[in-house]
C-alpha cells in the first residue's frame, strides 16, 4: 500500500507549486479493485474514491458508507444516459460530463430529485475520434449551455493522449476553466499528476500506484 507516500508527494507538489496545503484532492481510483484493497485504505483514513462504472459502484460502495463515516465517490468513467438516475444517487461527483444529452438529462433529473452532484465537463483536449469529451473548440458553448440549464459545473477535466506531453493538455484544460471562470481542474493520474499539480490541478486521480496493479482477469 502506498497512500502515504503518494500523499506526501502531492503535499510535496502543492509546496513546490506555491499552492496551499491540502488544495489538491487526491482520488482514489479504485475500479477494478479488490474490496479487500480498497477495505485497506479505508482503514488508513482515506475518504475520496473514483469509480469508472455505476454498476460496479454500485455493488461495493453502498456497504462501505455503512461502516466509514465522510466517504465520496467520484463517477471518473463515462456515463449513459440511462444510468444518470443511478449514478445521481451514488456519487458526489461526476467527472464525465461530456454531451448535450446528457446534460438535459442530468437537468432534468436534477429537477426531480432536487439535488444534482458537482459536475465536470470532460474536454478531449487531445481531440482524439475514440476518446469521449467535448472538443476545445466547442468547450466555452457546452459550458455556458450548461450553466444555463443550471447544473453546478465545478470545473472541467481531461485525459491526455497516451503519446503526447501530458502537460500541454493541463496547460490548455487550465486556460479554457480560467477564461470560463471555472477552478476546478480534474487531470492527472498515477504517471502525471505532479505536472498536473504544477498547472493548477484541484482533483488527482491516482489508481495503480496506490492499490497496485489492477487485475482484469
């Protein structure tokens, strides 16, 4: 297990980034995970979680609330429209919001269950075909849409192409939130997040260098 020393290297990032300590909140990805794993840093006092799929949240978190006060989990993976209902009611954020549809559908669900969890809006800042996000072009019309229909967007986030600098793409996420009035910045997982914390990183999201190597058999 090692949440004690990715903490201190995010605490050592935020320092050398002239941030204040405890600014970055550092996401457990746990998808995929053994619940004995995930049992394990629970028990280390960790609290924020990141979940890819509603259906696997679905059947391990709800058990963990009932034994662990203060827990959030994080939908970081993409969301259908069919399963918004369900993901509303699971998590405390969404990092994935990604389309118009969805969008409406988060609205007017919102509307119904008189809640809504913080929002992000995924930008595909490496503009790749395969890879869900709105395109940097189109990122300032999705926000102000967003706003419109009154979702609470906290921010935006990213994943960068495999291939390139992870830092161009923090860099270009940073300056589209800025001119957005946006601070919330989701982007940087195990490899990366201290580049990420040094352009503005509010949320980490770091799975295999805390949990291990995640077993897809």
């Amino acid at each position: 297990m090692a949440l004690s020393e990715i903490k201190e290297r995010v605490a050592k990032a935020e320092r050398a980034a002239g941030r204040a300590a405890g600014s970055v909140t550092l996401i457990a990805v746990s998808k995929v995970q053994p619940n004995a794993r995930v049992e394990a840093v629970l028990e280390q006092g960790h609290r924020v979680f990141g979940e890819n799929k509603v259906q696997e949240a679905a059947g391990k978190w709800p058990e963990f609330r009932t034994r662990f006060q203060g827990v959030e989990v994080h939908l970081i993976g993409p969301l259908q429209t069919n399963k918004a209902r369900q993901a509303m009611e699971l998590f405390e954020a969404i990092h994935s919001l990604d389309r118009p549809k969805l969008a409406t559908t988060l609205a007017r669900l919102a509307q119904d269950i008189g809640q809504c969890p913080d929002l992000f809006i995924q930008v595909n800042t490496g503009e790749e075909e395969q890879k869900a996000g709105v395109l940097p072009a189109q990122a300032d019309d999705f926000v102000s849409e967003c706003r419109g229909l009154d979702l609470p967007v906290k921010g935006l986030m990213c994943i960068p192409p495999v291939d390139e600098e992870p830092s161009l793409h923090f860099a270009l996420l940073g300056k589209i939130a800025a001119r957005n009035g946006l601070t919330g910045l989701s982007m940087g997982m195990s490899s990366d997040f201290e580049s990420a914390i040094a352009l503005g990183a509010t949320h980490v999201r770091v799975g295999s260098a805390i949990f291990g190597e995640r077993d897809y058999g």
